[in-house]
C-alpha cells in the first residue's frame, strides 16, 4: 500500500531538496522501487499455492499406502515419501525423464484424459529382480522391458493405483486403470507439449536401491475438480462422514457382497452320538413343529423376517409375512422355546 504524506512532510522534503540535503535522483530512486514478479506467458500458473498443498496432502496419504503394500508385496524395506510437487509443461516433464524407463498410461475415469506414472528404471529393476528370487540389488541397465517384465511391472502399478484410489476418495470416486505401458516417453504424448500439468514426484527406496516415481497430472483432466482442491473442502468431507460419491460408492459395493439367507424350519438338541450314527434316509422328527407354522427367515445368523413355507411352480419357497421387528420380544422368545423341544 502507498504511503501518504501529510503536508508537513511535504514542505520538509520540498526544503531539503532546495538546500540539497537529499538529491533529485534519490527520491526518484525511492519512487521506483516495486516488487515486480516475474510472469512468463508461455507457463501460466493454473494451479494456485493451496491446490498445489492439498495435492501434496493427498499424495502423502498415497505414499503411505504404497510403502506398506510394496512392502509387503516384495518382502523387503521400501519407503515411499512426497518429495515435490510442481506445475510446468508437459514437454518439460517428457525431456526429464530418463529414455527407456516404465511409463504407465493411467485412464483417470470418470475424469477426462489420462495421467502418466512414471517409475525410475533402477527402481523397475529392483523390484523385478526381487520378485523374480533376487536380492533386489541395484543395476545400471538401460534397455526396454522384455514382455514377462512388463506383465510383471503391470501387476505392480495396477496394485499402487488401488492405493491412488482411496488417497483421492476424500476429493472424488476416482477409479484409475491401466491403459498400457511404454518405455519411449515420446510415445506417451497424452496433451500437447504446452499444456501445464501437476508433476508429484515421490523418492522411493527398494533396500539400498533408491530412484523417483513420477506421477503427472494434466491441468485438462484435473480441471473439473480443481475447486475441490482445497483444505478447506478435504475436512469438511471428513467432518461430513465423506462425500456423496463415496457413499454412493459403498452402497454400490454393499449391493453386490453375497450374503446367507436362511428360513429355520426348527431345532432340536441332539447327542454327539446320534449325530455320528445318522444314515441317509434317517429321519428327524423336530417337536411341536408343523407345516403350517411360520418360521423364522435369518440373514447372516440375524433373525430378521417371519415366513411361511410353500412352494412356487416346482422350487421350495417361503412367503414373508412379517419383519422381525413388528414380532413382539415375547412371541419371538416362544418360537424359539418351541423349536427346542
């Protein structure tokens, strides 16, 4: 902000220009100094300082997740930390990288576009000598990929995208997936070289062996969510319980897990040895139970429905008549007295 200065001031900077106790060019030296930051056109900033963080927050969460699961997947000490993330070109991050090296094409669905993950070819390496009976020891070679190492690298970048999934749950329902892998990085051209991007890099250690993994992020498929992008909006997903996706998510999840639902005909107590001497075409008479009775319908060993049975073209069924909870504490009590006797 410019200061203002009050008449006195004036007339005392007037006089002592005039005695020549301070020179023209020293006040004109004083007025010119400006902070001037330097914008270069050709690399427009498009993420700002908050958006920059809170990517880093959440790829702190996905290095974590990996150190444990290439842990324990390579049996050996891996760790796995965020150690910059950065906006620049897309041309930029292409000629930084090492040519061969293991470039996975990642489909950011539902988001538009793809991301690149790369992984530092002594780290490919290393991680394929150790599941291939090595000791995972570092080696100089600089060659592509034969086709049972690349299946065996693809195996490892679909596990590490498992954990990019729930590192990004908190901001969206990203369901990543492996498009290909290259070695040529001038056959990844994913946007156009002048399009910014969001470059994670993160220092990986395979036991003595370190490298980076590089995880790249066009501004063009990011864009739809860069206003979720804040601290603000991540805590009060958490506060909330999690964001509409992620329990739209579980739901859909929980709709297809597989579940027994079992219709009890009745009980009985029965001595070991009888169990032991049953024989097919034995019968167990179960009692005070009859047909017409209504049973008990239980889901995953939880009573929960009151049914009767009968049959529905040439299947067994039960027809359900009522929800265990309109059954009275006392009526569900003498049920299950009955089906003891």
């Amino acid at each position: 902000m410019n200061e203002v200065l009050s008449q006195d001031e004036i007339d005392q900077l007037l006089t002592a220009i005039s005695t020549g106790d301070i020179e023209t060019e020293q006040v004109t030296q004083a007025t010119d100094q400006r902070k001037i930051k330097i914008y270069d056109f050709k690399r427009p900033d498009k993420f700002s300082k908050e958006q920059i963080r809170t990517v880093s927050i959440m790829h702190e969460t996905f290095a974590r997740l990996t150190t444990t699961a290439l842990s324990a997947q390579l049996r050996s000490l891996v760790h796995v930390h965020v150690a910059s993330v950065d906006q620049l070109t897309y041309e930029e991050f292409i000629r930084s990288i090492p040519n061969p090296t293991t470039l996975g094409i990642i489909n950011m669905d539902p988001l538009k576009g793809s991301a690149v993950l790369e992984i530092d070819p002594s780290i490919t390496f290393s991680i394929i000598d150790r599941l291939f009976g090595g000791q995972g020891e570092g080696t100089k070679i600089t060659r592509d990929l034969s086709d049972i190492e690349a299946s065996v690298m693809e195996g490892i970048i679909v596990r590490i995208l498992g954990n990019l999934r729930e590192a990004w749950s908190q901001v969206i329902d990203l369901r990543p997936r492996l498009g290909q892998i290259e070695t040529n990085p001038q056959f990844a051209q994913i946007v156009p070289p002048n399009e910014m991007v969001v470059l994670v890099t993160l220092e990986t250690k395979v036991g003595e062996v370190e490298g980076m993994i590089n995880f790249c992020i066009p501004y063009l498929t990011i864009e739809p969510i860069i206003s979720k992008l804040s601290a603000q909006y991540m805590y009060s997903s958490v506060r909330s319980g999690g964001t509409t996706e992620n329990l739209n998510t579980l739901k859909e999840r929980l709709a297809s897990i597989g579940i027994a639902v079992v219709a009890e005909i009745g009980s009985m107590n029965l001595h070991v040895r009888d169990v032991l001497s049953l024989q097919p075409g034995d019968t167990i008479r179960l009692p005070n139970t009859r047909t017409s009775d209504e049973m008990v319908v239980k889901i995953g060993n939880r009573p929960k429905f009151m049914c009767k049975p009968g049959v529905v073209g040439s299947k067994v069924a039960v027809q359900i008549t009522k929800k265990l909870e309109d059954v009275s504490k006392e009526e569900f009590e003498e049920l299950a007295v009955e089906g003891e006797e």
